[in-house]
C-alpha cells in the first residue's frame, strides 16, 4: 500500500520585544510566523509561507524593528492573532500536522497568546506528542553538552545560514535544513515526535 508523504510543519515567530522592560501595560505578541513545509519522506523542504500578525496589546519597538526588520507599520497590515491561528488551521492543517521549533518558546508562546486572547490553540493536543523542540534533538544527535542558538548549529553542521536571522520566515526555513540534517542522521522520528517533551 502506497503512503502519502510525511509533511512537517517548520514553525518561527517573531514578538514584539524591547531593548530592557515593557512599556506599562504591553505584553509581547507574535507579530510574525514563519512556516517551511518538510517532506520527512522525501527529505527536502517543499513550501515557504509567512503569516503578518497585527499586534492588540503592544507596538513594534526600534529595538524590535532593528532585530527583525520588521516595522510597525508592515505589521499593522497583517491579520488578528485568531485569524493566523484559523489560518494556521485551515490552510496548513495545523491540527493535524506535526510541527517542530527551534526551543519551547513558539509552542509557550502560541498557549501563552491563545489563553490570554480566547482563541483556540491552533496545534493539535497533546502538545508533547505534536510538537518537537528540534533544538533538543540536534543537541542530543550531536552530543553537547549546551544547547546551541540556530545560528551556531547551523555552523557545526556545515549548512548556510540563508536570509535574514530573526525573521520568521527565513528563521524556519534554516530551522527545517536542520531538521534535513538530523533526518540524513537518522535523529528524527518519522513522526516528528521524538525527544519532544524535553524542556528548552
């Protein structure tokens, strides 16, 4: 019996965020996620999407801005945060699909978001069995002792860093040559789901 390929969802955001402490009353919120789709079974990198999220409850620092090269104005064009959740549903079937990141932040992010917006977690449940910190599998199939920044495993296993570090989309299209890397190693489940449960 044929099998359709095993497709993994590549996740990055980018949050407002600042040079010290928030403002008085801001929090940060995602204002950018970047998604790679990977064929596990065909081990190459097969789409490319970002999704623009329109901050509620802060704005686009200088800070932010010179880190991510995003402006508030360009994110104040994007979608509500409950509409890149449907979108994320929807059009990447998010809730069905494993996904990975680099780190625990984006999963904490997401549930940290969606608790305080009302809005559904776009991920499927639970999370330990959906989501895989790419960061804890690469540091174990390469047996450090630290966990490195994507930047610096992207050195230690020889791969280009393409496009600009912290933005999303460029963010998860590295994350996902990673995930390559660690399935050439035979360091990825085929379900995406292995050492997922580790802390960051």
């Amino acid at each position: 019996m044929e099998h359709g390929p095993v497709l993994l969802n590549v996740i990055d955001v980018e949050a407002t965020c600042w040079e010290g402490q928030p403002p008085p009353g801001a929090v940060s919120e995602i204002i950018e996620i970047g998604l790679t789709v990977v064929d596990l079974t065909a081990r190459r990198r097969v789409d490319r999407h970002r999704i623009l999220v329109r901050p509620e409850r802060s704005e686009v620092s200088d800070f932010c801005t010179e880190l991510t090269g995003l402006t508030a104005a360009e994110v104040g064009g994007g979608v509500g945060f409950a509409e890149a959740c449907r979108i994320l549903a929807d059009a990447h079937d998010a809730r069905s699909r494993p996904w990975a990141s680099w780190g625990d932040y984006d999963r904490k992010q997401f549930e940290r978001q969606c608790r305080a917006a009302g809005t559904s977690y776009p991920f499927g449940r639970p999370a330990d069995q959906t989501h895989t910190n790419a960061k804890a599998v690469f540091t174990e199939a390469y047996g450090l002792r630290k966990r490195p920044g994507m930047a610096g495993a992207l050195q230690l296993a020889g791969l280009p860093l393409e496009g600009r570090h912290h933005r999303g989309e460029d963010d998860a299209w590295n994350i996902a040559a990673l995930v390559l890397d660690l399935v050439e190693r035979g360091a990825w489940t085929a379900s995406g789901t292995s050492l997922s449960s580790t802390p960051y």
